[in-house]
C-alpha cells in the first residue's frame, strides 16, 4: 500500500469532494432515483458529468446501481448501506450551507432553488380538541 494521506479528511475528501458528489448523495437520501430523476434536480450538471460522478460513486462502493432488464432499460441509483454511513456528513454539510445562506442573505428561500430538498415548511395547523 503506498498510498498515504496527511490527515484523515484527505480520505473522505478523495471519495466525495468535489463540486457535484454531496449534491448528487444528498437526492439519494430521498430514496431511489433514476439519472433523469437527477438530471431534472440538478439541472446545471452535464450529463457527461452526472454519468461520471455516479460511476466513481458506485465504484467507490457508496451508491448501489439498480439495472432493471426491461424494454426500455431503466436503471435506478441509492445509497449503498456504507453510503448511508455518509447520512450524518452529509446533514451537517445542509445545516451548515443553510446556517451560511441565512448570515449571508437573510432569507434562504431567496437564494435556494425550489426543489423537492429546499421546500418551505407546511404551515402548522391549530389542532382541534
């Protein structure tokens, strides 16, 4: 083994660094999603890119490839059970951008794209005894 880091985050930094992998890891912690699926939620990302960043992941072992032998084919991504392991990382890198989104300008949701992992909370409704 001659590889050798200076400090451990070097580690996870080499796995899921990058500019698109915790985005990517952060749809999959909604549950299966087919490249279109991600494609659509991430809609700055090429294509080339997604594919790219999805094949290193799964070789990577944090995300499962599902290939479904149909016509057509269809192949659905999830987070692999060491994937999951990412879960509490991946929550802290959120709340923190959230944190930093809020000192920076106020409001988040005038900065966060509308999409399923940025909606607004539902108003809370007066219970009725």
């Amino acid at each position: 083994m001659s590889k050798k880091y200076n400090i451990s985050v070097e580690a996870t930094l080499e796995v899921i660094g990058g500019k698109w992998k915790c985005v990517i890891l952060c749809h999959l912690t909604h549950g299966k999603m087919r490249t279109s699926d991600l494609k659509r939620n991430m809609p700055c990302i090429t294509q080339k890119m997604l594919t790219q960043q999805l094949r290193e992941l799964e070789q990577d072992g944090i995300i499962n490839r599902i290939s479904y032998n149909q016509v057509p084919p269809k192949v659905e991504y999830e987070l692999s059970e060491y994937g999951n392991s990412l879960r509490p990382i991946l929550d802290s890198l959120c709340a923190w951008g959230e944190s930093h989104i809020i000192k920076e300008y106020g409001d988040k949701f005038a900065v966060l794209e509308d999409n399923v992992l940025n909606k607004k909370p539902e108003p809370e409704r007066a219970s009725v005894d």
